[in-house]
C-alpha cells in the first residue's frame, strides 16, 4: 500500500532562499542545449481520474530527460581552468547522458561513473555523445563513492546529478515553463523524485511565484529517500534500493535540495513497481509516448492521490520526466501490467 506523507509550510520559511534560486533560475541559460517542452492535456487521463491532467513533456529533450537542463547549467558556468581540466560524474544514466552531452557542446573532456546495472540503452548513449563511460559498483551510491575518488585523484570537477545550486536551478527552469504554459488554475504539481534535485528547483520558483500551488513528491516504495528524511528530521540512508525505477534509485536526498524540500515541498507520497508499470501503459494509451519507470513516478502518484482522497475537479500536472528505457525491459512492464488485469 502507498503512503501520504503530509509536510505542511512552516512558518519560519526563509524567502531569501528561494529569492536566491529564483534568481539563478532566470539566468539559466539552459535553452543554448535543452528545449522547451510542451505541457499537454492527457484527455484520457483526465477522464480517467476526474480531474484535468496535463503532462510536461521532459522525455522530448535531447537526451530523453530533463537533466540535460541542470548538467548544462552547470558545466556552462565552469571556469576555463575547470573546464580545460575536465570534469567526472556518477549517475544511473539520464544525468550520465545530459553531462556527456553538455561536455561535447563545450568542448570539455568528460568521465562519468554508472553502477553495473544500468541500462545498455543509457550507457551506450553517454558513449555516443562521446564521454568515457565507467562501469562501476552494484547500485548509484557505490558509483558515486568511485566517481568522488576519481575526481580527487585526477583533478576534475565532480559535477553533482543533484546536490549541486546550479543543477537545481537548471532543473528548476521546468517550473518556469509550466507556469508560464499554464496561467490558468493550477492547483498541484507532481514531481518524481530520486536524490531532490528537480523538485527543489520547481519547488523554489513555484512557491515564490505562486505558493498556493501545492507541490507533491512521488518516489518509489523501494527507494523512498526524500520521504524518510522528512520523517526523520534530517537526511538519512535507506539502507538498500530497489533498482527497478533506476532514475530515482537514490538512498539519500542532496544536501541542497533537502534545505528546499523540508520547507515548501507540501508532501510525498509512494507508489509501487507495479503502479509505476500501470501508469507507463495509461501514458502510452493517451500519447503514444513511452516513459521509464522513474518518469511514470507522476502519473503514477497523481493516479494514487486521487485514488486515495477523492480529489475531483482540479488541474493537477506531472512531470514526465524521461523516456531511457531499454526495449527489452518494455516486455517486462507489460507482463506486469497484463498480470494485473487477469489477477
């Protein structure tokens, strides 16, 4: 069964921090790589659940993800003798692609460290665009441990996949476009979430903005690292993590995003694996569009939430945020799902 976490405002929330982002969100010049992508209308969805849903369309970017926003934004702000020394990273494939592709743009020699689990889809196209790929450890948090002694021992810059000021507000410029695609009602946004970076970018800019908009994370049951920081008071480590939704496979929240997320996130919520596989099929049927199982987290979590409150009538949107999901491993949602129905 899900869980719905309440995390109300508190009182002493510090608008100089989000002033801050704000700020660095609007300078962010992501769109010299990344696009702007659309914010859709999922008819069926929205018949579905009783409620208008509108999905930003992040699986359009370049990389099929949007952590092409927040790796660019901060690679593009490196100074010459950073950038002339190279840069290393871990991630568990779309931060991994986004990173390859702004250090090609830029000119800037790239090694990016993956747990031996990731998706050939995901490694082949870091190797594409013409980054070195390591193959390194069971799950991200032993990647991670490798690319930080890599960047030590070589001198590069260790560029975060999301506890990083700069990443975030990267990530933070999706937030900018949904409300300016959306000046209407808008009443929620629904963000997946693995280590924090995307929702402490929308987080920032919409609660400045428009802070009666309420902003709800979704993870997976199997990797519910923002959630249990917020239960705990303070960031912990899932001890394991479920690699199924391998975008969000993340034992513990960023620093920087957690600042953001224990004050102006309203609540997160958990989703199963077989939820997850549920809603990549519903997105399919409505746009033809596939996502991973990590970029299903919204639709996924917009379909619990409803389900669990009787949410009716509201405009609700989800983040889709990635499409780097191996053919083969397609088979295996639609199993899942098709299980579902018959049992």
């Amino acid at each position: 069964m899900s869980t719905c976490q309440p995390h109300t405002l508190t009182q002493t929330s510090d608008l100089g921090l989000l002033e801050h982002y704000v700020k660095k969100i609007l300078a962010a010049p992501v769109y010299d790589l990344a696009v702007r992508t659309p914010l859709q209308v999922a008819p069926a969805l929205s018949a579905l659940l009783g409620n208008q849903v509108l999905l930003k369309r992040e699986d359009l970017q370049p990389t099929f993800s949007f952590k092409i926003r927040g790796a660019y934004n901060k690679l593009v702000q490196l100074t010459e003798a950073q950038k002339a020394r190279g840069v290393v990273t871990a991630s568990a494939g779309n931060h991994a692609q986004g990173v390859a592709l702004a250090a090609r743009q830029l000119g800037i020699k790239a090694t990016i460290v993956m747990p031996c689990s990731t998706p050939e889809l995901k490694v082949v196209g870091v190797r594409s665009r013409g980054a070195e790929a390591v193959l390194h450890g069971v799950s991200f948090p032993f990647a991670l441990a490798h690319a930080l002694q890599l960047a030590e021992a070589s001198g590069c810059t260790f560029v975060s996949p999301f506890d990083d000021p700069d990443v975030i507000a990267g990530q933070g410029t999706v937030a900018m476009e949904v409300l300016r695609q959306q000046q209407g009602p808008l009443d929620a946004i629904f963000v997946p979430v693995g280590g924090g970076g995307l929702i402490a970018g929308i987080a920032a800019y919409v609660k400045y903005l428009r802070p009666q908009v309420r902003i709800i994370g979704v993870e997976p049951e199997g990797s519910s690292c923002l959630l249990a920081a917020l239960q705990a008071g303070e960031r912990v480590v899932l001890p394991s993590v479920d690699p199924f939704a391998d975008g969000t496979a993340v034992a513990q929240v960023g620093a920087y995003g957690f600042e953001i997320c224990r004050q102006y996130v309203d609540e997160v919520i958990t989703v199963s694996n077989d939820q997850l596989c549920s809603a990549i099929k519903l997105i399919y049927d409505d746009t033809r569009s596939i996502t991973e199982p990590s970029g299903a987290l919204a639709v996924a979590g917009i379909r619990n939430y409803v389900a669990q409150t009787g949410l009716q009538g509201q405009t609700l949107v989800a983040i889709n945020s990635g499409a780097n999901i191996n053919f083969d491993s397609l088979r295996h949602v639609a199993e899942r799902v098709a299980a579902q129905v018959v049992s």
